[in-house]
C-alpha cells in the first residue's frame, strides 16, 4: 500500500470518529431534560391603607353610596348655624361641612355635620341622596394627606323644619356623620317644609349596638 493511499485511509478513519462522537453528543443532548427557567417573582402590591385614623383631619372629598363629591369647610353664620354652600352649580353638586369649631372626621366624640342642597329641579346632590341612600350605604370621608374614614348609614329620619332636631347638632358622644338636606314639599326659595338627615356611624362599629 502506497504512503498515499495510507494516509487518506486515516483520513477517513479519523472522520468517521469525529462524525460519530457528535451524533453521541448531539443524541445525549436531546436525551437530556432541560431546566425550567426560575419563575420571575411576582411582584408584591402595597396594601391600601386602612380607611380609618386616629388624628382629626380636614374632609376635602367624599364618596356617598358611590357617589364622590368635594367637601368644602364652612364657617358658622351670625346666628352660630352651620354655612351651606351658594345656590350655584357648583354649590349644588358639593358637600358642605361645619369646620371647627364643629366636629372633624377622627375626632374622638361628636357629629361631623354635612349638609347639602335640594334642588326643584332635581339638579342637586340632596336630590340623589333623598333618592339613594339608606340605611347600611357606605359614606367615606377623605383628607388631602391620604387619611380616609368609612362610614355606614344607621339611621335615616325625616323631621318636619319647624321643629328642628337637636340630634343633629350633638357635639359628644359616639362619633359619628350627620349629614341634612332639605326635603318634603318647596314652599319657597330656600324654604322646604322638612329636613331628612341621616346619621352614620363608623364602619367597624356595631350598627345594633
């Protein structure tokens, strides 16, 4: 046998060789089970904060049975009578609350007086709440700074004006919302043969209690 033909002989011999270890390699690459890639960590939501506080605080919104709304403070008239809001739009579809020296939402004790208009036409919030709400809504109170209280309606009354309601003005005791609006039949600008307040207490509280 020539050199020649001896060396392209192991030429061949060496190729078979190297062919046959990477279908070995390849065979044992398919055998073998693939990690599973290490599943991303889900990431974690902070948790809202808890619809109560222990400081008083200045309501500058408010969500009635669903229904959000401003809260602007108002100062007493002459006569040491809760303000209420200008008969205008925007007086119509805001809350008014009876700033200190009334109660503030997280106050140990005492009514937070709200109130709100009715309108005739029935363009105004006093109209949807007369409407809505009842007994067991949730009513939340919120500051600027994030602080939140909830509320649930305990009680719904309705009381002839001339009588008035001393509940409504009470500045101990449990605390909790009171919220009028004039209601019953319009016998003038401004002039309403009743009132309908409803008393809400706060929501971890025992409304049979």
């Amino acid at each position: 046998m020539t050199r020649r033909r001896v060396a392209t002989l192991a030429a061949v011999v060496v190729l078979l060789i190297v062919l046959v270890a990477v279908g070995w390699l390849v065979g044992r690459g398919e055998d073998e089970p693939t990690a599973a890639p290490s599943p991303s960590p889900t990431p974690t939501e902070p948790a809202e904060d808890p619809c109560t506080t222990d400081e008083p605080f200045t309501p500058s919104s408010a969500v009635v049975d669903g229904i959000d709304a401003p809260v602007v403070a108002m100062p007493r008239d002459g006569n040491d009578v809760p303000g209420v809001l200008p008969l205008d739009g925007e007086g119509a579809s805001a809350i008014a609350w009876d700033e200190p020296p009334g109660v503030s939402p997280g106050d140990p004790s005492g009514n937070v007086l709200l109130n709100a208009h009715t309108f005739p036409d029935d363009g105004a919030l006093g109209n949807r709440f007369l409407d809505e709400l009842e007994i067991g809504d949730p009513i939340e109170l919120r500051g600027d700074d994030g602080q939140r209280l909830c509320y649930e309606v305990s009680e719904r009354v309705e009381v002839l004006a001339a009588d008035g309601f001393p509940r409504y003005y009470e500045d101990a005791g449990y605390p909790q919302i009171a919220l009028i609006v004039c209601s019953g039949d319009r016998v003038g600008p401004g002039d309403w043969t009743h009132r309908t307040i409803w008393f809400a207490v706060p929501a971890e509280a025992d409304l049979a209690s």
